[in-house]
C-alpha cells in the first residue's frame, strides 16, 4: 500500500539523512523511551480529554481507512445510479403504493436486494428510504425535499469527519508537548550543572530528543494520518451527493433516466461510470420488475 511506503520513506529519509550526516542513533534510541512516553503518553491523554469513550473507539477504528481507503468502489456508484433509477421508475409507472413496499421494508425489497453493499449502509440506504418516503406523503417541492437532504448529509458528515478532527488536535499538540519533554530534560541537566562537559552534552542532547519527537510525530505521521482521514471521509460523502442530486432532479419533472445521469455527472472523475456503461446497466437493470421478476424493460 501507498501509505505504508510513504511512513516507511519518511523513517528512511530522516534517518538516513541523519546517518549520512554522521549523526549517531545511539543517542535518540537511548532517549526514545522516556521521551515517548511524555510525548505519547500525554497525545493519548489530549485525545481522551477532547473526546468521549466512543469517540476514541472511533478514532481506533479509523485508523484502518488510511490503508484501506474510502470504501465505495466504481461499481457502488453504479449500482446506487440503477437503484435509484429502479425506485423512480416504480413510483412514476407504479405509484406510491407500490413504491412503499420496497422503502418501508428494504431488506424484503426485490430492488434493494439486488445492491446488498447499498442496501446494508445505513447512510446510503437510510437517506434514500426516508426521503422517498417524504414523497410516497406528497412532499414533492424539489428545494425542500434538497435542503431537507442537505441537511441530513451535513450532519452526518460532520459525525464521520470527528476521528479526523480528534487526530488533528493530537497532531497539533506533539510538537509543544515536545517542547515539555524537552524542558524537562534541560532542568535535568540544569541540576547536574556540575557534571563534566561530556555529560552535559549527553542529558542537553537527550533533551532535544523530546522536540525531535514531538515535531516528527505531528507533521510525519500523525498529521497526514488526519488529513487522509479527511479526504476520505469528504470522498464517501460523495455517495450521498449523488443520491440527494437524482432524487431532486426528479422532483423536477425529469425522467429516470435523465436524473441518473444528473447523478452520473456528480461522482467522482476517478469512480464515475461511463454514460455507455450505465445505460448498459440501466437497460439490465429495467428487464426486472419492481416485484423481482423478469420484465420486458422499458
């Protein structure tokens, strides 16, 4: 993976450097552990401080989506595109009855089910059912029904986006709280001011081992760990944007078709389908009926 290379290149790089300088890692590695621990014993205790217990298992369990990365691949949006084209479809030909069915029970719907990574997010498939819903009871003014979307995205983004926020706080902080490790480490070496001028040097060398630390851990690991955090959290609310940009079209008196390329049009460059390749899927997609079985398409 990308980033293990890139912590491991950062290692290489500031070591190395540092050995072809003609440093000597004996120094730090004889500090590293005290230091850590007034370091990275305290990040830990900011984190705890600007955050609750759950908050912290969600930084934890994060942490993970800086090596996996955002988890909605190319053909989530392709399928998101035909579910929603599938449940319009079934409400302008069908109705409100019929498309009630599938959003008031999803894990039963014939539709869902073909899309089980869409229809097991509770993000995705939560937003889609509720706001269909508003429209089976009549709510079908597009810059409501958007702003009410709008509305439900940015706070849920803005709960995803906390692990990110938790991090960076941490990451602000490693380099004053080395600053700390390293203050303390001069009032050692301030108490023994009557040691020979090589001990000195030793405990003032020990010292600066804590702003080393600090400043390495925030802006070399800890501080991109966030901001790769953020950006992949930006790029799966992308999933909801999408969904939010076909419902609201279709409130605007267009066909299915046409709202799933407005929908198209707004996923990602690296992820977007095709217009061939979703009116592939599209026309697959329309030989099912809306009770799951075989149909003639449109």
């Amino acid at each position: 993976m990308i980033q293990i290379a890139g912590i491991v290149g950062v290692f290489v790089a500031i070591f190395g450097g540092y050995l072809l300088a003609g440093g000597h890692l004996a120094v730090i590695l004889h500090s590293v552990g005290p230091e850590m621990i007034i370091i990275g014993g305290s990040g830990v205790m900011t984190m705890l401080i600007s955050c609750d217990g759950a908050g912290v298992a969600k930084v934890l369990k994060s942490l993970g989506k800086v090596f996996k990365g955002p988890r909605w691949r190319r053909t989530d949006y392709s399928d998101l595109l035909s579910l929603l084209y599938l449940l319009l479809r079934t409400h302008q030909k069908e109705g409100a009855a019929k498309l009630e069915k599938h959003i008031e029970k999803p894990d039963a719907s014939p539709i869902f089910s073909r899309y089980p990574r869409i229809a097991q997010d509770v993000a995705v498939s939560g937003l889609v059912c509720d706001t269909m819903r508003t429209i089976t009871l009549n709510n079908k003014d597009p810059h409501l029904v958007g702003e009410m979307m709008e509305a439900t995205i940015e706070k849920r983004s803005a709960e995803e986006m906390k692990p990110a926020k938790v991090l960076q706080t941490v990451a602000d902080a490693f380099p004053a709280l080395g600053i700390v490790a390293a203050v303390l480490g001069i009032i050692k070496a301030l108490g023994a001011i009557s040691e020979s001028p090589e001990v000195l040097g030793r405990m003032i060398g020990s010292a600066l081992v804590g702003t080393f630390l600090g400043v390495f851990l925030s802006y070399g690991l800890v501080g991109p760990m966030a901001s790769r955090l953020k950006g992949i959290f930006e790029e799966e609310r992308r999933m909801l944007d999408v969904a939010r940009a076909v419902i609201t079209s279709y409130l605007q008196n267009l066909s299915p078709q046409i709202c799933v390329e407005v929908g198209r049009q707004s996923v990602p460059t690296k992820l977007q389908p095709s217009f061939d390749e979703m009116e592939e899927q599209l026309r697959e997609a329309g030989r099912v009926r809306s009770d799951g079985a075989e149909g003639g398409g449109e």
